[in-house]
C-alpha cells in the first residue's frame, strides 16, 4: 500500500532517495543536485511500509504547475509508484488552480511521461550531462481517453494464478485418468477463484492497477 505526505522543505529521507537515484545512480554532482532553495518547493513522498519509495517536488507559476526532481528507488520501479506521486502532484495542482504541468524529462523516461499524458514541447538539451525534454500537459480537467493494458495484465497476474490453481486440481483432486473427463467442470471453478483472487488484490489500493493504465 502507497501512502503519500507531502513536506515544506527535505529531510533525511528526501536526501537519500535523491543522492541514490540522481547522484549515484546518474552521477549528478552533490551541487548540482542540491542548489538550495528547497524551501520553496513542496516534496511529494510516497511511502511503503514507512519505507521512502518515490519522490518528487513542486512549485507553482501562476498557472502552470512545475514538476521535478522525479525519483523512484530502483526496486520499486514498474509497480505504479511513479504514477501515483505524479497523479497527486497534479491533483495538488489543481487544487491550486493551475491549467498545465510543466517538467524537463530525461529522454530516456520519455515514454513513461506520455504515458500519462504529457507531450513534448520543445528540442532535446543537456542538463546536468543527461538529455532532456521540456514536456506539456492540461491538468485543469482529467483526461477520460484511458485505455487499459489488459495483456500485460493477464500475463503478471490472471494466467500464473490460473496455472497454480490448475496445478493444484491435477495434483491432489483429479485421478490423472480423468483429468481430460472433468477439466471442463474444472476450468469453472478455476475461475470463480480467480475472482475471489482478483478481488482481494484489487482491495489494496487503487495504485495496484496503475501500471495498467495508459493515457491515449
């Protein structure tokens, strides 16, 4: 479960999941990193068992909303943590009245930005020696072009539960003889089950299905 806080200015945790991603990881420099004026940002953190998964920080310019400084920790990557602190920066945004977010992406997470609805504005520069691109995006009103990656949804969670449950039938409820006779009968209450499965899991948060879910 994602919890998300949000603070005036960093502390310990903010430095480390920054220095980790920003600094070891893309070897930014210490000053580069941390310019000052934290203090007139507001820190976006996203937590997981008291644990500081992702971060970012936002300042606003009449209308337009200023996201940066996006980091998620490497092993929480691709499970909907980044989605989820960059859908309550821009819900934080409209509360503030803005009508657009703003961010300078590193090219390499382009993709994931216009995943969410953003589209780039503007040529490819250096910043800190990592490419960048200025991307755009309307907040003031939510988007209702959704679409759903249903295969990939199947292939991480619907077909291994169906093939655990399916083993679990052959090995300790069907003589092997039969097995063909009756799988027929089988594959309904296999899934039943996986209702029941899918349920509970979709009960955890609505983050669960994020990295699902596409802006078109």
């Amino acid at each position: 479960m994602i919890t998300l806080e949000t603070f005036s200015d960093i502390n310990d945790d903010i430095v480390d999941i920054r220095r980790e991603v920003f600094i070891n990881e893309q070897k930014i420099s210490e000053e580069e990193e941390f310019e000052g004026g934290e203090e007139n940002f507001v820190h976006v953190c996203a937590y997981q068992k008291s644990m500081l998964t992702g971060y970012l920080r936002i300042s606003v310019e009449e209308t337009f909303l200023h996201i940066g400084r996006v980091a998620v920790k490497k092993q929480f990557r691709k499970q909907g943590v980044g989605k989820t602190i960059m859908f309550y920066a821009e819900k934080l945004g409209r509360e503030k009245n803005c009508k657009f977010a703003f961010l300078n992406a590193q090219k390499q997470a382009e993709g994931f930005y216009k995943s969410l609805g953003y589209c780039a504005d503007g040529d490819i520069f250096r910043e800190a020696g990592i490419e960048h691109v200025r991307m755009v995006k309307e907040i003031s009103k939510t988007s209702l072009f959704l679409r759903f990656n249903h295969q990939k949804f199947l292939l991480d969670y619907v077909f291994p539960l169906y093939m655990i449950l399916l083993q679990t039938f052959q090995r300790f409820f069907l003589p092997r003889r039969c097995f063909c006779q009756k799988l027929s009968g089988i594959k309904l209450l296999i899934l039943l089950q996986l209702r029941q499965n899918l349920t509970f899991l979709l009960m955890y948060q609505y983050s669960f299905l994020l990295p699902y879910i596409e802006f078109i």
